[in-house]
C-alpha cells in the first residue's frame, strides 16, 4: 500500500519540478529578449542607451520561477529587487497580466517600467522599487500595518494573512536605511516577512566585500530573525558526497569573491586549471575532473543553490511559521548568459552575435522570440495548466478596495483666545480621540520618538500605544506621576518609532496603502520636527512615488523655533512642499485654519484624485482672531489664501504672508495702510496649491479650440483687485523662493522676504529683526518696492 501511495505523489514533484524548470528558461529567454529588444532592434531616436540589466535577471530567474509558480499564494505580498524588473513583467506575462505591446516598449513611454511601480505598470505590482533599499524596508512595515488590521479588526476577517517578501540585491544591504528598519521590525516583534538576498557578489562598480557579507547572517540572527542559506545545489552536494568531496567544498568555501566570478566568466578550462593546481594531489578530485568534460565541469563549478530549482523548492517548503526569515541565496550574476561572473557585467548588454547564440541554444526559431510556450519541451496544454494552477495567480489581480470613511462637516475646533498651530493640532486630535467614531478608529499615528514634542500626547493618552501584546505602562503601575498614560496593547492606535524619518516616511507609505494591500481603510498621521523631512526626504518621495495617502504634520518649524539654533530650524521645506509630487502642503497661521485644512486632509487623502497632505506648523502661540469662517472663507483657505485685509480697487501695495509671521505682515499693513490707503494684506495658507492650479489653468487655457478660456485661478482671481503694476511684498520664515513667483502671475514686481542662510539661537524679536522678518523689515520692503 505504502508504495501505491508515495509513487504518485513523487511523480506529481517530479512533473512540477520539471514544469518549473521550463518556465524557468522562459522566464530567464523572456527577460533577456525584453532587454535586447529595447536596446537593439528598437529605434533608438536619440541615441541614449535604454539599458535594462540582464546579468541581474539572470541571478534571480529561478528564485522568481519558484516563488511565483509554485511557492506564493494570493495573499502573499513581493518588492521584487529594483534590477530584476525584466523578469517580474516577464513571469507577469505569462500569467496574462502584461501584454507584448509593453514588453515591447520596456523603458519607452507607455511601456513595461524600467522598475516596479504600482502606479505606472499595470501587471499588478505590489511595492513599488527603485530606489535602493526603500522597497526592502517596505515589506517589514507592511507586516506591521497587516498585524494593525487584523488585531484590531479593520478589514476582511477572512482574509489569510500573507507574507511580505523582499527580493533584496546584496549590494542594497549597504543601504542604511535596511538596519534602521530591522531594528525597528525587532521592537514590534515583526512577523511573516521574508528576504531573499540575491548574493549573487556583484554591484554596480565591482564584486561585494567577502569580509562586510560574512557578518549579515550574524546581524539578522541578532535581531531574532530566522536565517536560511542556499549555497550550494544538488549537483555539488552530490560531488561533495564523493571521496575528497570535501576538499572541493572547502575549496570553494575559501575562494575570493573576486576569483569565484572571475573563473565563472572564464568557464570550464578555468575551473579545470584551477582545480588542478590547487587540489590535484587528492585522487577523488582528479576522478572528478576526469568524469566532468569543461562544459559539464562549469556546469558543477556554477550548481549554486539560489539557481538551483530544487534547492530553492526545498528551502522556501522548509519555512511554515511566521518568524521573519532571511534567505541568502547563492546565485551567479548573469547566469546562463555568456557575460556571467564578468564584474563588469552589471550594466552589460549581449552583442547581436551573442544573442544569436544565446536564442539558438534556447531553441527559439526567428518570429517566436515573444511566443510564450517557444522553445520549451512540454505540451503547451500542460503548461497553460500549470500556469492556472499556480497558487499566487490564482485569485487574480489582488489590488484591494476599502470604503471612504466619512469626514464629519467641521472638525473640532479650539477656542483658546492665544495658541500656536501646534497646540491647535494636538487639542483637535485629543477631540477626535474622545469621540467613538468611525472616524476615530481609522486614525492612526506614528512618530520617530518626538511623539510628546509634536503634540501628540494627548491622543496616545486616549487611543493607547499599538502592540501585538498588552504591556502596562510601568509607571502606572509603580503610581509615579505622570502626564503620559502609555498602555502597549492591540487596541492601540499610535506606532512609536525610534529616532529614523526613513522608518517614519517608509511606515506611512505601508499605512497609506493599507486599503489597496489589505482591504482596511487607514487615515495615517505621521509628526515629524520640520527640519527633519529632509533626512527622510528619499522615502518621502518613495511614498508618494507609489500614491501612499497620509498625513505629514511637521513641526515646530523655521526660525521661529528661536532658542533651538540652527540644527533645528527649517530653511528650504515649503520649496519641499511646493515641489514634491504626490503631496499637497499647507502652512496655517491659525488654528481655526488649521481645523479647515485637517479636515480637508483627511478627506483628500481618500479622493481618487488625492494624494498626501503636508502641515508645516509652528509652536508660536499667536492670538486667534476671533471669527466665524463663512463656506467661501474656508474655501479660499483650502484653496490656498485669502485677503485678510482687502484692497481697494487698483491698490499699488498688498503684503502677502504665511505662517508664522502672519503678526508682523498685520502690524506692517497697519502702519503701510496710514501713508497707502487701499493696501491690502494677502493671508496664504498654500502657495503649493496655488501654484499648481495657476499653472493647470495655463495649460487648460493652451488646450482650449476655437475660444479663449478666461476663467482664472485662485491665484488670479485673488490678485486681480491690484493694479498692473503693483507692488508684492512677500514673506515667510522660510525660503523666500517659495512665493517669489507671484509676481509671475500678474508681471508684478515683487520684494521677497525670508530665510536664505543658516538660522541661529535667540529669541523671535532678534531673529525676526536679524532675519528681515520683523515689522519694520516689511514695511522698509514696501518702501524699497516704491522707491
């Protein structure tokens, strides 16, 4: 019985090891051929070299095969490695999610991406990479955002949990960015995450550092991770087996990096002089190089485990639980390609000749270079079979949907007579934490240890620290006094991180992609010291780059900060705002504003539309105007500024401030106002949204057939009481370059105000004063713009 029983079984592995080997050659032809293509028999117009890397393709053609055919299933979540792009469009081809047209067109517009991007690709990529490193990092704080929905019971309780995996190149382990979140992942206590390291000991300029890589296992293992290494396939473990086997394994054991990839170029003569030099006087070597002709003695030499399809199998099968698991897969740079092993083969390209050669041993006749089955041994019926079969394919595309959560016609606002943005900001929020609201539960914070400064205290007091486990806060317990109640639990809504704006941006773009990756609904906010968006200025971009929707409040802010000094006070980051896709920014001078924008935040971020919101706020406690916003006032606010001190008609002068300073523009209007009467005084709350409509309306104005489409921007509609050739004084505490271009709009001229240098401690009256920020400042400014 026992033999009727196990023989189907090992022929159904052998029928899928044999399958996936085919598709592996394809996977392997197609990527290549997608290269080639681009950079060889398409029209090149200007005569930039397209690129595409083929040697990288190759490392990971058979940990991709495996993983996508075999090991994933739907749930399962992949940042595939920037350089094998070629292969993810290549096996997504396959599956029939995309098309020969965009293959053709790799790296062309409108074409397959150069890398993975979730919103210019349309094979259903996961995580978008590129920027190295950025995408590894991803899948740990995915992980975390998928325990954060599923404790707490935000998306679909049927939902399987998945895995998160990383298909990491090893040159992108000298990425920094990777340990700050590994150290991250380990106080959260990640879970189901794996990385594949393609340790194939090639970079961009030469072969990795054998003496930096023998420490990785080390520092995985140190931060409780599982580590798993493919070394060497069934092909040497057999040789191994032999007498002095052995020898052989601690031959290759000792071999350099550099002379490993080096003998791999020069093929089967090399490993045979070498072999023979080195380990002749062992009588089991000289058998084995007696039984192995050149071709199959390079075939033994280069049997590594990360491109052997069984030793892959048997390692990713050999992992059931969820502890974070690091592989590290011994692979060959540009294997099976004629450049393998060559250093200089990162950006290398196969020569028409070289390719001829490669097609005719892939067995592919002209005109079937894009044929799916071409080339391959087994019935096309089979294979389509076992591509409809493959677990991770089999749900269909996987991007998810979640609801809009509704957002209340008026946040909570507070009445303090005098207070700073920021107080505004932590009061609103400790509103909206007191309420059981849907809106309440979606919210979710995180700050990099500057959770009290930023003034979110109060809603932690309130929605508690997330963990996978409850912890007491200690000194609750010992009955010490103080104003912060930090309860660790799964019902918490605040993630804590250390002092990293990489893991703060990378942690926001996994929360804001919650609803398209786990079907849950996240309204993330994220605080930050102004100044600091900088240091995470890459992932920032990277989050925005894949339409991750959250909320960046950033503060304290500018020269304003006063007694921090110069380390601490933001110059260039409305030039950020203003600059940066993806991300709509404001700079409120008010906390009634404040409450306006929030709101509209909160829902921007949900708009098909939308995208991410930046508030750049300032801890300068400023006495609030006491009013009531009308519909139009808080549409103007949203959509950028509005006159907080009308003009006359054709008026010659209008101050125009942001933020901070708003004081000083007001007191200045007054005193301008005495000797010009009709000034106006312009409040703006976005020169980013402003902006980008005034030019949106240029564009639309040169698009218009057979009319000319008049109607103006926010901007203009704003300015249009001033006469021609009136004067704007600007200012801001920040980099006056960020509202310099109003006098574009109108050709008025303009005298900018603002922040050019290094700030410095000192209170606000010396710094404003020594800054060209103060009353007087302004009012010489508009005296200059005169004269």
């Amino acid at each position: 019985m026992a033999m009727t029983t196990i023989a189907p079984v090992q022929e159904l592995k052998g029928q899928r090891l044999r399958l996936l080997r085919e598709f592996e050659r394809k996977v392997l032809w197609l990527s290549a051929w997608t290269v080639h293509h681009a950079n060889h028999i398409r029209p090149n117009r200007d005569g930039i070299k397209v690129g595409g890397h083929q040697a990288s393709c190759a490392s990971l053609a058979t940990v991709m095969t495996a993983l996508y055919f075999s090991v994933l299933r739907p749930e399962d979540r992949v940042a595939v490695k920037p350089h094998a792009s070629p292969v993810f469009h290549a096996i997504q081809y396959l599956f029939g999610n995309q098309t020969r047209d965009k293959l053709e067109r790799f790296r062309a517009l409108g074409g397959a991406q150069s890398y993975p991007s979730r919103t210019k690709d349309v094979d259903d990529v996961d995580f978008s990479t590129g920027s190295v490193g950025l995408g590894v990092a991803m899948t740990l704080f995915a992980s975390l955002v998928q325990d954060y929905v599923r404790l707490k019971n935000l998306g679909d309780a049927e939902r399987p949990t998945g895995r998160m995996v990383a298909l990491v190149g090893d040159a992108e382990l000298d990425e920094g960015n990777i340990f700050e979140a590994l150290l991250e992942g380990w106080k959260h206590d990640v879970r189901n995450l794996w990385w594949v390291i393609d340790y194939n000991r090639q970079s961009l300029d030469g072969v990795v550092n054998d003496r930096l890589f023998g420490r990785i296992g080390e520092m995985f293992e140190l931060v409780g991770w599982r580590v798993v290494t493919l070394k060497y396939g069934k092909l040497l473990e057999t040789a191994f087996a032999q007498p002095d086997g052995d020898h052989l394994r601690q031959w290759i054991d000792d071999c350099p990096n550099s002379l490993y990839s080096a003998l791999v170029f020069k093929g089967g003569a090399g490993w045979r002089e070498a072999l023979t030099r080195d380990l002749n006087q062992y009588p089991g070597i000289r058998r084995i190089l007696e039984q192995h002709d050149d071709a199959a003695l390079h075939r033994l030499m280069t049997n590594l485990a990360g491109n052997d399809m069984q030793a892959v199998l048997d390692a990713f099968e050999g992992v059931s639980d969820d502890k974070p698991t690091c592989f590290i897969a011994y692979t060959i740079k540009g294997q099976g390609l004629p450049f393998a092993g060559h250093k200089d083969n990162h950006s290398g390209l196969m020569t028409l000749d070289q390719m001829a050669s490669f097609k005719k041993g892939m067995t592919i006749e002209d005109g079937q270079e894009w044929d799916k089955f071409a080339g391959l041994s087994a019935k096309p019926d089979e294979l389509q079979a076992f591509i409809a079969g493959a677990p991770f394919n089999t749900a269909g595309r996987r991007r998810t949907e979640a609801r809009v959560v509704a957002i209340p016609a008026a946040l909570p606002r507070p009445t303090d007579k005098k207070s700073s943005t920021q107080e505004g900001f932590g009061k609103i929020l400790n509103a909206i934490a007191a309420e059981d609201s849907e809106l309440a539960r979606r919210i979710v914070t995180t700050s990099p240890d500057v959770t009290v400064s930023t003034n979110l205290g109060p809603w932690v007091n309130r929605r508690g620290l997330w963990a996978h486990t409850e912890a007491e806060d200690v000194f609750r317990e010992l009955k010490v006094v103080s104003a912060q109640l930090w309860r660790k639990t799964p019902r918490g809504q605040h993630l804590e991180l250390g002092i990293a704006e990489n893991n703060l941006f990378i942690q926001l773009a996994a929360m804001g992609l919650s609803h398209q990756i786990f079907g849950a609904r996240l309204l993330p906010i994220g605080t930050l010291y102004d100044p600091f968006i900088a240091r995470g200025l890459d992932a920032l971009n990277y989050a925005c780059y894949q339409d991750a929707r959250f909320m960046i409040v950033a503060t304290p802010s500018g020269v304003t900060l006063s007694p921090e000094g110069g380390a601490h006070q933001s110059i260039h980051t409305p030039l950020i705002g203003i600059g940066q896709p993806g991300l709509l920014s404001y700079e409120p001078a008010y906390v009634d504003e404040l409450a306006v924008l929030m709101r509209h935040g909160l829902d921007y971020m949900q708009q098909d539309k939308g995208g991410s919101v930046y508030l750049r706020l300032s801890t300068r406690s400023l006495p609030q105007p006491q009013r009531t916003l009308s519909p139009a006032q808080e549409a103007d606010i949203v959509s950028g500024g509005y006159w907080y001190a009308a003009p006359e008609a054709g008026a010659d002068v209008a101050i125009i401030a942001m933020g901070a300073v708003t004081p000083e523009a007001i007191a200045a209007h007054e005193s301008v106002a005495r000797d010009f009467a009709g000034a106006g005084l312009l409040v703006l709350t976005s020169p980013d949204r402003l902006h980008a409509d005034w030019l949106a309306a240029q564009r639309n104005r040169g698009r218009t057939v057979g009319r000319v489409d008049k109607e103006p921007s926010p901007i203009e509609r704003l300015l249009a009481p001033l006469s021609r050739d009136a004067r704007l004084v600007t200012v801001l505490d920040g980099h006056p370059l960020a509202l310099s271009w109003l006098g574009s709009v109108r050709g008025q001229r303009v005298v900018p105000l603002g922040i050019e240098s290094f700030g410095q401690s000192g209170d606000i009256p010396d710094l404003y004063r020594t800054y060209k920020l103060d009353t007087a400042a302004i009012v010489d400014a508009v005296a200059r713009s005169i004269g």
